[in-house]
C-alpha cells in the first residue's frame, strides 16, 4: 500500500552482553516510522546507537526487544533464509567505501554479485546489461568495470558501493555515515547523487551522520539519539528552527559558523563532560549527568517521548 509506512521501529532494542555480568546497551525502547520516498535523518555523538540501530533494523543484528515491520512485514524473528527475499527491498552504503568492498574482486562482480545472488539474472553475461547502466548511473563508466578497489579514490569508491546497493532497486537504503570519510567536495556529490535517486524511484533513506548541515539538506524528519535512545523527532527544519531538548540545542550550539561576528554572537553549547558509558547508564534521563536544567525528577524518572505539539516529539522532563 502506497500510504503505509516503508519502515515502522517500535520499541527496538539491542544488548550486547560482555562476559557474564555486563551488558552493554546500545540502543534501549528506540521507536520511529519511516515514510516511503522519504528521508529520515538519525544524528548524535559517536557512541550514541546510531549505527547500531540501523544495523538492527536491517537485521545484521538480531533484534533482542522490540518490533520492526517492513512495508507491513513483520521482520523482527526471521531468520536469514526468511530475510532473504526481503533483502531486495533493503539495502545498505557503509562508512568505510574500502572495507566495504572486496578487494579481490573487480567494480563488475562487486555490482554483479547481489544480482546474481537474488536470482535476477543467471550470468555474468547477463548482469553485464544491468551492471554497465549502473555504473554510468552513479558517474562511472564501462571501462571503470574491470578494475579493483584499490584502483580507485574515495569518492569512485562510495560510488561503487551506492551502485550496489541500488541495482537491486530497493525500496529502503540504510545509509551509515556514507560521507563521513570522503572529502567536501565528493560530499556534496554523492548526497546529490542519492538525492537524484530518490526523486527518480522514489527510494526511502534511513540517513545517519554527523554533519548537522548535511543532515537538514537531506532529511525530510529528524530524530536525535543519546546514548541508546530518541530524545527529540521531528520536521528537519522543525527541529533547527525550535529545538526543545537540552542535548539537541547542545549540538546545534557545537556546529562551528564561519562568520567570526555571527560566531561571537552565536549561543554557546551548554552541554558539559563526556558521554557516560552504555554498560552502566545513568537513572532515569540518561542526559541528566550533562544537562544545565536537571532536577531530581530527572535522575530518578525516564521521559517519555511525547507529541510537544505539530508532530513536535520530545523527551524531557521539563518541556
């Protein structure tokens, strides 16, 4: 159904256990509805969950509470054989566009391989027809096809990697800080690159990063994590315009200006100290060992994300 939900994430959860008495948690009751054609953007501090939830979510983990339903399936406690007629229908861009890649491998099997593993088509003859358009698709050329990875700059690389993940055109991309080691300038290629794609197929991207900026210019929806959890959801500019949550107004006031008398000018973050550890999170809001504005109800009650008004979704005790 057009008007259904690409991806809904409900209550999703996922503990890494370490030894026998400690657990890590990494992502803790984290909820949001992907819609289909759109962007959601996840943005927080290195640490928070965010990777980790995106890889959940597309099942690279296992899921240990919680619900993900995609295009109105229920994925959550498929195995992989379950999954994988699914897979078309998800895929993912990594970080790291080298260690993503098999090195031993030419661009041509690299983009073939998923085409080949799904049944599309039966031989490398044939994925040749599918692999070649691709290729010009995401700025490459045929004879870029028969080279390796290590052939290749930064930027050609994430570009093989987005090839491979829309070949199969999917209906969900994950993409996991896919500008993050690539330099300004291929940033903003490659962002515009998906941004085509999406207009084009109508795709639904799952965006994370770090890059505040970035994140408005692609995102339809934002949701801020910290520590495991969504502290603040909303419209992107929504969520620029009028912040709600400490930690939210802490990293837009981190996000460097150009300008040195806007600079001056500019509220400071008010954010204090490093992120505590996920093994032995804090009580209750689990920002309230950082936050200016912590009572005692804060360090002993969880928040609940709730609507603030005009889809305006929150955690915070005093908003």
């Amino acid at each position: 159904m057009k008007d259904q939900p690409i991806l809904e994430v409900t209550g999703l959860t996922k503990h890494f256990k370490i030894g026998r008495k400690q657990t890590v948690h990494a992502v803790d009751g984290v909820s949001f509805t992907l819609k289909r054609g759109k962007t959601l953007g996840l943005v927080g501090e290195s640490g928070c969950g965010k990777s980790t939830c995106a890889r959940t979510v597309i099942r690279m983990y296992d899921v240990t509470a919680g619900k993900v339903v995609l295009d109105g399936t229920d994925i959550t406690d498929m195995d992989q054989k379950q999954l994988k007629p699914l897979r078309r229908k998800m895929q993912m861009i990594f970080q790291d566009p080298y260690a993503s890649l098999n090195a031993r491998m030419t661009v041509r099997d690299i983009i073939a391989e998923p085409l080949l593993a799904h049944g599309i088509v039966r031989t490398k003859t044939q994925a040749n027809d599918l692999v070649y358009p691709m290729l010009e698709q995401v700025g490459l050329t045929k004879e870029h096809a028969n080279r390796y990875a290590h052939e290749f700059s930064g930027g050609q690389r994430q570009r093989v990697g987005i090839a491979r993940a829309l070949v199969l055109q999917p209906e969900l991309i994950i993409c996991d800080e896919p500008i993050s080691a690539l330099d300004v300038s291929i940033q903003a290629q490659v962002i515009n690159l998906l941004k085509d794609f999406q207009e084009e197929q109508g795709v639904s991207y799952l965006f994370i990063a770090h890059d505040l900026s970035m994140v408005r210019y692609v995102s339809d929806d934002v949701g801020v994590m910290y520590l495991g959890q969504l502290v603040e959801v909303c419209e992107a500019d929504e969520i620029y315009r009028h912040p709600l949550h400490p930690y939210t107004k802490g990293l837009l006031g981190s996000i460097p200006i150009a300008n040195p008398r806007l600079a001056r000018q500019k509220v400071k973050s008010s954010m204090e100290g490093d992120i505590p550890s996920p093994i032995n999170p804090p009580s209750g809001c689990r920002f309230h060992t950082r936050c200016p504005y912590a009572t005692d109800r804060c360090a002993q009650e969880t928040p609940v994300l709730k609507d603030a008004g005009g889809g305006h979704f929150v955690a915070c005790h005093q908003v």
